[in-house]
C-alpha cells in the first residue's frame, strides 16, 4: 500500500490526530507526507525518513499572515499560476520517490482540490477533516470552493467530531464517517519518578494547560484565572503562535504565570502526572465547536480532573467525568471544585482514556482505507 498524504501542517509540528495515525499504519505500507511550507519552520525540500514515512515541503497555499501576499493571492490569474506550478512540482515529487501512482490519497489540506484534478484525477480520495477549516482567522473567501470540490471529490470523508460531520455539504454528508480523536496510551503507562526539572521549582497547587497557545486559547479567562487564584501557579506548556506572543507577555507579567516552552511528546506524561489540574480554556466560537482535543483524553490518561468550557458535543458528552464550565466565572469556580476531588476517579478516568487508545483510531481508518481500495 503506497499512501500519500496532503497536511497543513508540518510533521515534526506537534504530534498531532495526522501524525498519531500514520504512526501506527502497518509497517508495509509506505507514506508520502507532502507538508506546507511555513516561515521561520523547518522547511525540509529534500525527502526525509522516519521508518515507513516519507516527508518533505511543498510552499502550496496556507493561511498567509502578510498583508501583500493576500491581497496578492486574491487574483484568480495568480492562485492558477500557484497551482500549475506545485502540481509540476508535486509530481517531480511523485515520480522522484516511487509514489506515481498511489493506491489512496489522505487530504486535510483543503487548497489541494484543484491539483487533484490536475495530477490524481483516477486516484480515490480520503478527506480528513479534521478541523473547520473555513473558520479559522485570516481564511481567505476564494477557500469555499476549495472545500466544497474537496467534499464533492472524496470518497470518504473522515470527521473527528460530530461538529465536524455537521459543516460537511448535505449532498456529501453520506460519505463522512465519525473517527474520533484519542491519545497514545503507553506514554501514560510508565512509572513517574519525579516531576520535570522545570516544574520542581514552582509552587504548588499547578493549574496546567498543555498545548499550542493559538487563537483558540482564551487569554481573557487565562488572565482572570491567574487573578483570582494568585495562591496557584498557572503553567503554560507548548508552543505560542506569532499573533499571540503580545497577550502571552501581557500575561507573563503576573507574577504566578510560567510558560515553560514547548517540550519534546514523550515528555508531556510526566508534565501532566505533576499537575494538580488541567485545563482546556478554549474560547466558544465556529472554530472551537469542531474539536474534539487530544488533550482532554490526554489529561485523563494520567487520570487528572479536568476543568474544560463546553466548546463541543464531545466535551460535553464527558461531563460527569470532568468539570465543565459554561462561562468564564463558572471556570473558575470549577477549578476550586476540581483541586477538592483531585484523587477521585482517577481510574474511571483512565478506563475513560484507554478506550481512545489512538491504535484503535488508526485500526479503524486502516478498514477504511481497505474498504475504498477494494471498491476500486
């Protein structure tokens, strides 16, 4: 089986729903993983191997925070010149690594509808939504129609939240198939000695969130988070996105406010066993509706309480098992009530996590890859 895989997003990024999934694909099977380029990123032009997969960059279309190249990208002229000139890239690409003619492409980058029908036309297609695409900031109007030709073209689409499956076009809402997020259940199974070194040094109780710091995090709450309860420290783990390093300084200057970088995935266990509580402090909108977080499976794989808006149906499915806010104010509340029952439930918490192990996750989309290729 020659798989390729279309992201937006790079692979050595965080080890994301894309990269849990392929991991655990059956050996032989090989995978071409074509990433967007991104500025100040490791842009890797030559293929690069890790086991069975295959990576490298293509500079194809992506959110663009610059002003000009928006404005730019607006011209229909220009975006066809874009177009032609990746699909001869991507299949120098193609024929250069062996993967001509692949049994099945995987796209969760929406901007490549139309080199799929300039350079895969005969190939069946996987849509992979997993996020709402068209909501994120900067998502330029022309991008629509890539996702409604994306929709028409696949054969499946694979959603990882019901949310997701509802934004899907009714006339292609037959296709889609709910594959949920999950979280890598051996990492949480090894014995924790002691806490991080950076965390060794910071007073306790640790409020704890683990991820990217984006548009989706909720800087307001985090503020009055660290207002309210001056007697906890509030640690912040993972990268920060550009647009929101000038909130993240404003919040630094409290005084029980640590950010402590992004750290390596086989690390995160044991940030999360030496937290007293975690949190998932998204804001409510379009874009946040669609998740289904990682983090939250991840949280209650080391058997934390868990303190989340109710941003979706699949945190809200969950709301005997963490504590749930609706607004800002009953956050914090909850995040009192969470430090009371901090040892509580800890294994139906983890019973909880195990049955999202993320092997299920790719079993299930292995099936489906199957299914497709046989319909062939």
């Amino acid at each position: 089986m020659k798989i390729l895989f279309l992201a937006e997003i790079k692979w050595r990024y965080l080890r994301t729903r894309k990269q849990q999934i392929l991991r655990r694909f059956p050996k032989d099977w090989q995978i071409l993983f074509i990433e967007p380029y991104a500025v100040g990123k490791d842009n890797r032009f030559r293929p690069q191997r890790e086991e069975n997969i295959v990576y490298l960059t293509v500079p194809y279309f992506k959110n663009f925070p610059q002003r000009w190249l928006q404005c730019l990208l607006q011209v229909s002229l220009v975006r066809g010149v874009v177009i032609v000139l990746n699909a001869l890239w991507l299949s120098s690409i193609l024929r250069s690594t062996g993967f001509r003619r692949p049994e099945i492409v995987m796209v969760s980058n929406i901007y490549y509808a139309p080199i799929l029908r300039l350079l895969l036309r005969n190939r069946p297609v996987i849509y992979e939504c997993n996020d709402d695409h068209l909501s994120f900031p900067l998502t330029p109007v022309w991008a629509k129609n890539y996702f409604l030709s994306l929709c028409r073209r696949a054969e499946r689409i694979t959603c990882s939240s019901q949310a997701l499956c509802e934004i899907i076009p009714p006339a292609a809402r037959e296709k889609t198939v709910l594959i949920g997020n999950g979280v890598d259940i051996s990492l949480f199974s090894r014995t924790m000695d002691a806490p991080p070194e950076a965390l060794q040094k910071i007073p306790r109780p640790i409020l704890l969130y683990l991820g990217a710091l984006s548009e989706w995090i909720d800087f307001d709450l985090l503020e009055r988070i660290a207002a309210t309860h001056q007697d906890k420290t509030l640690a912040l783990v993972g990268p920060v996105a550009a647009a929101m390093r000038p909130r993240l300084q404003r919040l630094l200057a409290a005084p029980n406010v640590w950010h402590l970088g992004e750290v390596n995935h086989d690390e995160i266990a044991a940030y999360i066993f030496a937290a007293n509580v975690c949190l998932i402090p998204f804001v409510k909108n379009q874009l946040t509706r669609g998740v289904n977080p990682n983090k939250l499976y991840e949280y209650l794989a080391a058997g934390k309480a868990v303190v989340s808006i109710d941003i979706s149906p699949e945190v809200v499915a969950l709301q005997h098992e963490i504590f749930l806010a609706s607004d800002p104010q009953s956050f914090l509340q909850q995040i009192d009530q969470a430090l009371l029952q901090t040892h509580g439930r800890r294994e139906q918490r983890r019973a909880l996590a195990a049955a999202n192990d993320w092997q299920e996750k790719a079993n299930q989309m292995v099936r489906l890859i199957k299914e497709v290729c046989e319909k062939r």
